[in-house]
C-alpha cells in the first residue's frame, strides 16, 4: 500500500481536510478529530492527514487531561516488533487507531501504528510513529535505533543521522549507533549521487574498489583496509559540509578501528574547535578518554626511569581532569569523590578531604566518602576522627559484603595504630566469623591469640 498526498484524494476528502485545518486553528477539534478519521478508513496511507489527526489528539487530551500528572518521560521497555502488523496489518491499524484515539501519549499504541504501517508498507509513516515516541521517551535507545533504521528505510537518512547523533551525544561509544550513522552517511551519499535509480547498485559505482567501500561501511568494521576507506570518506564528508560534526565523528571512530588512537584525538579536537563542538559534552568525555588511553598505553610501554615520568603525566592529567570536572560540575558528588581519591593518593591530604566532605551528600557515594575520610584522617594520624568516619560507613552498611569487610578491617587497622589491640581483634573477628579467608585476618587472630 503507497503513502499518498493529500493533493492524491478525493476532492470531496481534499475539501474536508481543507476544512479540518481550518477548524484546528479554531479549536474546533471534535470536527478535525471527525474529519481525519473519516479521510483514514478510506486512506490509511495518507500521512498528512494522520499528521493533523494527531495534533488534534494532543490538544483534545492535554485540555481534558490538564490536571493529570502524566509522565512523559519514562523508559518503555515493550521490545519493537513488526510481527503482529505482518499478520493482520489492517486490523493491527485499527486497534492501534482505537488506542490513540482515547490516549495519543501511549507508546505502546504508537510502537502498534509503526507495526501495522511496516505490515501495510508505510514506509513513512512508520517513522512518524517512531519520531512521536521519540518525543516522549527522548533517551529510549532502542527506540533511537529503530527510528533511525526506519528513516533510512523511508529514504531519508539524513533524519537517521540524527537518530543515530542522539544516542551518540551521551554513549559515544555505541557500536550500534555508531553502525546505524555509518549506514546513514552512506545512505545519504546514495541519495545525493543518485545512484537509486533503474539498473543494478553495484553497477552504478564508478568501480570496484568503492563498491566494496559502501558495502562494508554498514557493516562493522574489522579490517584494516576498509577502515582506512571509511577515513578517507569520512574525511571527504568534512570537507563537503565542515560544520557537521557527525563527519567528525566518523573520521575519530574510523581512526580509532585503526588503532590510531592520536589521530583519532586529533579530529575529536578539530570538531571541539567548531562552536557547536565546543559546547558538546559528548566530544569533550571522548577527548578525555582518548588522551587518557593514550597516556595509559605510554605507561604500558616504558619502562626505568621514562616508566616513572609516564605515571607521573598520567597521573598528573587524571588530577586535572578531575579538578576540572568538578569545577564544571560541582554537584557531582561521584566526581568529587573521584577527585578526593586522586588528591589522596598525591598526599594532597587536606585538599582530599575537603573533597570527601562534598562528596559525603550524594547518597550513592557516602559510604565510599566515608571511607575516603577515615583513610584521609588517618594518614594524618588524627586517628579519632578517623574512627569515627569508619563506624558511621560500617553502620550504614547492612549485609557482610567485601564493602563492609574492607571498612571493618580499616576500622581495625586504625585501633591497632591507636594501640588498642582489644578494639581491633573485635573487628577482625567480625570479619573472621564470616570470611575465614580474606587479607590477613586469620594471621592476626592467631597472633592475638598466642600470645
């Protein structure tokens, strides 16, 4: 079944939609709502008036549904699947119709229309169904995915390219994301060639080499010879449109399949130099990690006295990153216990726990900052305040996990600095009760004991 134009009905449906329109900006929506579905039974196909059916919907329901506390934003874990619209399409349509007509916010209704329009062929509309999903759950990847597969399906990859940007804003490492902009970008470059003409794909290509380009471009890329061609096309896109940071980041992954991780470090930063690049918080997490493992892998590689000076670079960078994450973000406690640690280990010992005290807000990390503190106060040797950072991490913990024997065995450790050997087999023996095995508890309850 075609999708079709409103200029492709019948003029009586033409002149009704007409007035639909009309009687939308006038928020006459009963009569919109009438219109379009009466235009639908006849033409399901017609996507400009299922357009309008659904702006009516979302108005009619926001007005009679103000005061309800609908949450827009959450996580649909329904699986996408045509199976059921390939069965019976049109009835599929119908009960998907039915369920938006009493709630067009209901995903699992639209997940129904992108269903039975696959079953029926519409292309489109498919991915009209997709992107209104997409509006309420703007983070459902998997949903990002399909939308963007429908895009490409629809012909327009340049809609999947931006499926694709949205999941790699915040995962810009997602194999499937990355793979669905290659399929995209290579999709678009069809599309711009005008190679979906008559005759065979492979035919139209000007030779061999850029079939087997194309070809291996959607798929993931292993060889070494084909990731050097997708650089090399990625490059060409730059050049085309110097502006799109998609381009960039296809050159950076390209270059990282290589294994040439400077490179690929090189073009993240070429796109964080462009306005748009440099407010983007995707590239500048890639730009860390790329010069993060480019340190880790010097590290790797020396060794004597050119070891030491690549762990202390390295080391020194990490403290940077960290200092400026949280000047940047200073309610996040994850990163300012990540910054204690660091300043920890340097022997940063005030400037530690100033971090730890922050990051001892965030519910998800006290009890790591707790211990941060006690470890912090006793390499001042302020055993007390120590103690007191120990017990109160040891009281918030329920179950003997390894988190809990870690604390009680600094716990332990910091009575017997205290000389308070009493104080200190107590918690070893919490520890010996449950995990006869763990560090060296057993040695030091033989030890107490002998003597």
């Amino acid at each position: 079944m075609p999708e079709i134009a409103v200029t492709s009905l019948d003029p009586r449906h033409q002149k009704l939609i007409d007035n639909a329109r009309i009687a939308l900006e006038r928020g006459q929506l009963d009569y919109t709502l009438d219109a379009c579905t009466q235009v639908l039974k006849t033409a399901p196909g017609c996507l400009p008036v299922r357009r309008l059916q659904r702006a009516a919907q979302l108005r009619d329901f926001k007005s009679k549904n103000k005061f309800m506390a609908k949450a827009m934003g959450g996580f649909s874990t329904a699986p996408f699947m045509f199976g059921g619209g390939k069965k019976e399409p049109a009835k599929v349509l119908e009960t998907a119709e039915g369920m938006l007509a009493k709630d067009p916010t209901s995903v699992p209704a639209l997940k129904l229309l992108a269903e039975a329009a696959g079953g029926l062929g519409l292309l489109e509309t498919v991915a009209f169904a997709l992107d209104a999903v997409r509006e309420i759950e703007p983070d459902n990847r998997a949903n990002l995915l399909a939308l963007g597969e429908a895009w490409i399906t629809a012909g327009k990859p340049a809609e999947a390219l931006k499926a694709a940007d949205a999941i790699l804003r915040t995962k810009p490492a997602d194999a499937d994301a990355q793979n669905l902009m290659r399929k995209a970008s290579i999709a678009q470059t069809v599309t711009k060639g005008n190679w979906d003409g008559q005759g065979n794909f492979r035919d139209k290509l000007r030779d061999e080499a850029q079939a087997v380009s194309l070809e291996q471009a959607a798929k993931v890329v292993t060889a070494g010879d084909m990731a050097q061609r997708l650089v090399d096309e990625a490059k060409a896109r730059v050049q085309a449109e110097p502006t799109n940071l998609n381009h960039y980041r296809a050159v950076a992954q390209a270059y990282r399949q290589l294994g040439r991780s400077d490179e690929a470090l090189v073009w993240v930063r070429k796109a964080r130099a462009l306005p748009n690049g440099a407010v983007d918080p995707t590239l500048e997490k890639e730009e860390s990690e790329l010069q993060t493992a480019l340190l880790e892998a010097r590290v790797k590689a020396e060794s004597g006295d050119g070891l030491a000076a690549a762990q202390a670079e390295l080391a020194a960078w990490r403290l940077t990153e960290a200092k400026r994450t949280v000047e940047r973000y200073p309610n996040d406690f994850p990163a300012r216990l990540a910054l204690g640690e660091l300043l920890l280990a340097s022997g940063q010992l005030d400037a530690a726990l100033a971090q730890f005290q922050q990051a001892q807000k965030g519910p998800q990390v006290r009890v790591a900052a707790l211990v941060g503190l006690g470890r912090g106060f006793r390499a001042k040797k302020i055993y007390d305040l120590a103690v007191m950072q120990f017990n109160s991490a040891k009281t918030d913990l329920t179950a003997m996990d390894d988190t809990k024997k870690e604390v009680i065995y600094e716990l332990g450790s910091c009575y017997e600095a205290m000389g308070k050997p009493e104080e200190a087999i107590a918690e070893f023996k919490a520890i010996y009760g449950e995990d006869i095995g763990y560090r060296d508890v057993a040695d030091k309850i033989t030890a107490f004991y002998s003597k």
